[in-house]
C-alpha cells in the first residue's frame, strides 16, 4: 500500500503532458485477444490497471512484450483457462475478456471483475446482450460460465447507454455470423478508439460515437499497430487543479473537443482558458463563480471528473449543487473533503451541496476509490499545511506518473510506501 504526501498552498505552473487514455487502454488490451496474429498498442499508460491485465494475458499464455509506452500481445496461442477470482478482482475492465474470449471461442469462464467501490455496477446488460448474440448464461457465486455453440448477429437494444456493454458487445460481435447493430450505444472517445482498433484488425464496425454501432462479423483479424487515445479525463482532471492552484499551465497532448463540457462549466465560473489545437492553457482566478453539475453519459458531464470538479467548488463563492446520475456511491469524497475544511452535505444518493469559499487545511484522509483521490490530490494542493492521502494505490491504478508530473509543475508532493 502507498501514501500520498502533499505540502499544499502553492502555485504551480509549466507543462503536464497527457497520458494514454486509462479507459480506452484497459479495453484495447483484452481487445487484442481476438487477434489472430500479434498487435502493436502504442501510448499505453504505465498504471497498475494495465500490470493487472499483463497478468491475465500471461495467465492465457499470451505472448507480451512491453517497453516504454508500447506493449506488443501475440494472442494466436493462447488457452481459453479460467479467470480466477484473485485476478478478475483486481479490476472493473477485467469483465471485457467476457466479449472478446466468447467471440474467439465461443466460451468463457471467469469471476466478476472487481474495482472501485462506487456503486453497484451490475454487467446485465452486458449478459443480455451476450444471450441475444445466442450465448448461455450460467452464474454460480460469482463464476460466470459463458458458452455458445454460435454466435449469431442481431439487433441489441440497451436500456442505458453503458460504455462497458457497449464495448463488450462490440468485442462479442466481431466475430459472430451475420450483422449485429447496438442501439442505444454509449459514445465516449474510448469507444470510437477501441472500434478503430479493432477495424484496424480487419473487422467491420461502422458508426462508433454515434448511438447505434453496425457490426459485420468476420472469421480473422489480422496483426495492425493502434495508438491509444489521450486520457480526457486526465485532462479534465488537470485542468480543474490548474483551475485551483494554476499560473499558467499548459497542458499537452489533449483533444480538447473530449473535454468540452468541462470547459463549458470552468467558463461558468470564471476560469481564464486558452484552448489550442492540442494542448489548453489555463490559470487560477479568485472570486470563482459557483455552478450546478449534472453528470451524464459522453458528451455531457463526467461522471469521472464529479468528484475532482468538488475540490475545486470548495474554492467558488457560493453554493454549488453536483446530482450524480450515473453511480449511487459516488459521494465518499465529500467526508474526506469536510474533514480538511469543506462546507459540504449530501443530501440523497444521487445529490450534493458545496458552500465555498472554504479554508482547506491539510489532514490525514483516504482514498476510497480511483477519482476520489484525484480529489484529495487537488484539495491537498489547494490546501495549508500537510495532507497525507492513504489508500494511494487506487490512484495508482489511473494516472500514470501523477506524482512526477505535478513535482514537475512546482507541487510539493511525494509518495511513499506505508509501513
């Protein structure tokens, strides 16, 4: 385990250069299964999510190779063996070998993914859009066994424009007979990255980043370098600590068209924004406005960015108001923040309140899950004295060299290894 020391109440400026996107990333990777040959995946981000997906592909007997920000998977050898319990559980993305192991074999057998504990996250969807492609669905204690003597295309409608289903199908679909089309599909930028990929293999997916997505089935996938997509919600992530403590930060390697629905509410509140054709300056402003937040499936608010956009609201003058819609737990942040000095209450499952400005003072706090920590790390930088972040790993698990890069910029802040 790992503990995030900050010494806060510092500016920062300089460049902080975008990673890989986590989310894309841990999808490309189980993605690359299905190739027939070896596949190239660039820009790959160096965080714990990616070593534990390593270790499912060694489990296979996949052929890896990494170096630097490239990891090379030769898939064409490996065994369809159980995922056990000790490595499904290590990450939510685990579940995406469920699509891509069925459409290679027809049949998989593995434990319910484990990750962030921010709400109930149940894959129905994903099992019902397996069912419709004529997959059998068994579950006993948390083994799901999977099979199908064919899988065959259709039409899936989902109830709710999950990224995870959409991307499970997909990755089910591509090798099914005949056409399968997705309705209702999520649209988020790692979608459209993950479909590329995959028609760089040769498959046939039209209309990724739209809401419905037409799959062609084929019988091989061929070998095909892929770049991964830069993380927005990094970006986002950046861009609100810049927002709070920034002079003249300059982030590199973004789209920002990914993060426009942050930058629309940072204008709300007043924040300066310079946006280039791939990077975005930004510099902290007092007097910051408060506003209301709504998080919804891309291209709206982020869920991912609800709980790092609260350190920042701590500092607005005003009452803000966050309704999350996507998870009912995604409110462990707002304990921890009032433990350093916010005036904040939740109010339902799915509603809170902020009242700033608020004087953050630094404290022992802990991170409950992966975006949770990005909030304390932007609340300990904003914040006198010193907070001392536990439970660190769950960053870890997300933003590569986080802590190198904010050193970089002027942050005060180390990791350590606990005792």
């Amino acid at each position: 385990m790992y503990k995030i020391i900050i010494e806060g109440n510092k500016k920062i400026s300089g460049n902080i250069k975008i990673s890989g996107s986590k989310n894309s990333a841990v999808a490309l990777i189980p993605a690359a299964v299905l190739c027939d040959e070896e596949v190239t995946i660039a820009n790959v981000p160096k965080i714990s999510d990616i070593d534990a997906l390593d270790e499912i592909l060694n489990h296979l007997g996949a052929k890896v190779e990494r170096e630097d920000d490239t990891i090379k998977i030769d898939s064409s050898k490996i065994e369809n063996k159980l995922i056990t319990q000790k490595i499904a559980k290590k990450l939510r993305a685990s579940y995406y070998f469920m699509g891509s192991l069925l459409s290679k074999f027809k049949k998989v057998e593995m434990y319910f993914p484990g990750g962030c504990s921010i709400g109930a996250r149940p894959i129905n969807l994903h099992l019902k859009g397996f069912e419709a492609l004529g997959a059998k669905v068994e579950e006993k204690d948390n083994l799901f066994i999977i099979t199908a003597d064919k899988l065959i295309g259709t039409k899936i409608n989902l109830d709710f424009a999950s990224v995870g289903a959409t991307i499970n199908l997909m990755l089910a679909a591509v090798k099914a007979e005949g056409t399968t089309i997705i309705t209702n599909a999520a649209k988020e930028p790692h979608i459209v990255n993950v479909a590329t990929f995959l028609n760089n293999m040769g498959a046939k997916i039209s209309g990724a980043g739209t809401s419905e997505i037409k799959i062609e089935g084929v019988k091989y996938l061929h070998s095909c370098f892929h770049e991964v997509v830069p993380d927005y919600i990094e970006t986002g992530t950046y861009m609100i600590l810049a927002s709070a403590i920034g002079k003249e930060v300059v982030i590199e390697n973004v789209i920002p068209d990914h993060v426009e629905s942050l930058i629309s509410k940072l204008d709300e509140m007043g924040v300066p924004i310079q946006i280039g054709v791939d990077s975005i300056k930004i510099s902290a402003k007092n007097n910051l406005k408060p506003v209301n937040i709504k998080t919804q499936v891309y291209p709206g608010f982020p869920t991912d960015l609800q709980q790092p956009m609260a350190a920042l609201l701590t500092q607005a003058n005003g009452k803000s108001m966050i309704n999350e819609t996507i998870w009912e737990n995604r409110f462990l942040n707002i304990a921890e923040l009032k433990k350093m000095g916010a005036t904040a209450e939740i109010l339902t499952n799915s509603k809170a309140v902020i009242v700033g400005p608020n004087k953050l003072i630094g404290k022992k706090v802990k991170a409950t899950d992966l975006r949770a920590g990005a909030s304390l790390i932007i609340a300990g930088l904003i914040a006198e004295g010193t907070t001392v972040i536990e439970n660190a790993d769950y960053i870890l698990r997300g933003y590569e060299d986080i802590v190198e890069k904010l050193t970089k910029v002027g942050a005060n802040i180390k990791l350590e290894k606990c005792e």
